[in-house]
C-alpha cells in the first residue's frame, strides 16, 4: 500500500523518453508544487509532501488577478524547501502575482539522469536546456507568479523502466492509478498492497488560490520517480521534475 503523511498513493507513472528545449521554444515553467516524496522506512509506501501553503506558487505568462493585500509571494527556492507533513489538509496559500526572472535547467537528454543538471532541491527538470537562462532574462517583464492550490492529487504507476523508456506522454495527466480531490485527511491508504520497482508518476493539479481569478486551472505539475531494488532494500534513484512550457 501506498502511504502519504498527507496524502498516500501508489501508482505508476509513464515516462518522458530523453528531451531537451530548443531555443525556439519557451523553457519550463517554474514551480513550488510538491515538496518531497519518499519511500517509508519499509519500503511499501510513499510519503508525499507539498510545499508550505505560504510556499506554494507557479510562474505563468497568463494574465491573472489575485488579491493585492496578500503580500509577496516567498520565493526563496525553487522546486526545494521544507515543508509541513500537513500542507494539504488546509489548502489556500497567499501571495500576489510578481514579475519573476528564472534560471534554467537541462531535462532529459542523450546524457540522462547523470548529467542532468538539478533544480534547487536536487531533482533533475525534465525539457529544459542552455537556452533557458537567455529566455527568462529576455521575457521577465511577461512572467508572473501565483499563489496556487492543488485540486487533485494524481500517482500512477507504468511500469519497469524498459516500459518507462518505451512511452513518452510529456507534461501533464496520465491515467492516475489514484487521485484525490482536494485532499484534507491526514492520511490515505490506496488498494496497492506493496509498492513495486519500476517508474511512477505523482501529479497536482493546480489552480489559482485567491482573488478575482481563484479556481483557474494552471494544469499539472508532475514528478517522476524510478524506485529501485537494492542490497538495502527499494530506494528511489531518480527524481525528475516534469512541468509544462511557460
């Protein structure tokens, strides 16, 4: 089974075959979505985190309003920070939307994970590439950043990683093995008896958390984790943080 200390889910994930951005395309887009995933002290479950409500913002060129008397969105980190095991039981982070510079990050390449360079928290970001820094610095006056909520919680698993090479679905939903709308329990147990080697993805869907524009829907931002069979037992040995171009 599947366990999260704010949310539990087991499941697959598909997987991003090797891409890199170009510098005819928009990078990435940045994020504070899901803090941290790990495997329990057994083995048998995930343990997902969200970032702080405080904490909790994507960057967008989308023209938005939110509440003005908020305050600055915190934007210490990108993609890593602490946060608390009960983010998700209270869903409604604060901020106001702010013109934002990047920095950017290779994705999946003919390198792979290895080479990959990571974002703040370690993961390696998926569709980036050397254009990225030149983009924001070009394009900071059209980004923005907003306070988000997370309307669903997706995991699914897809397979070994032989599978996981064979699929390439990009950013965005898969066939969620679970979700959780709006998840406020303290914890969650899925169906999944034990928690398998192979590839999963853990998915959020975001939206707007306040003001005129709350509820919109910004999409998905995704993580995708290969779990591995070890001496000392399963261990996550890849991260890749999987977002949509700006």
């Amino acid at each position: 089974m599947l366990r999260t200390s704010s949310i539990v889910a087991t499941g697959g994930l598909t997987a991003i075959a090797g891409c890199i951005g170009s510098n005819n395309e928009p990078p990435p887009r940045k994020s504070n979505v899901i803090d941290n995933i790990e495997l329990s002290a057994d083995g048998t479950t995930l343990r997902i985190d969200p970032f702080a409500e405080s904490n909790r913002w994507v960057q967008s060129r989308r023209d938005l309003e939110v509440n003005a008397s908020a305050g600055p969105t915190n934007q210490t980190r990108d993609n890593g920070s602490t946060a608390s095991l009960s983010a998700l039981s209270k869903l409604s982070p604060v901020g106001t939307a702010r013109a934002a510079k990047g920095r950017g990050a290779t994705g999946r390449g003919s390198g792979g994970y290895s080479s990959a360079p990571r974002t703040a928290n370690g993961r390696a970001w998926f569709w980036g590439g050397s254009y990225t820094n030149g983009w924001y610095d070009d394009h900071d006056d059209e980004v923005s950043q907003y306070p988000v909520d997370i309307a669903t919680l997706g995991v699914a698993y897809i397979g070994s990683n032989a599978r996981f090479e064979e699929q390439d679905p990009g950013p965005g939903p898969i066939n969620w093995d679970d979700t959780y709308d709006s998840p406020t329990d303290a914890e969650i147990e899925t169906s999944v008896q034990e928690l398998q080697p192979g590839w999963y993805r853990v998915g959020a869907n975001i939206v707007v958390a306040e003001g005129p524009d709350e509820g919109t829907d910004l999409g998905w931002e995704c993580i995708d984790l290969r779990v591995e069979q070890t001496v000392d037992g399963k261990e996550i040995t890849e991260r890749w943080k999987v977002s949509p171009r700006i």
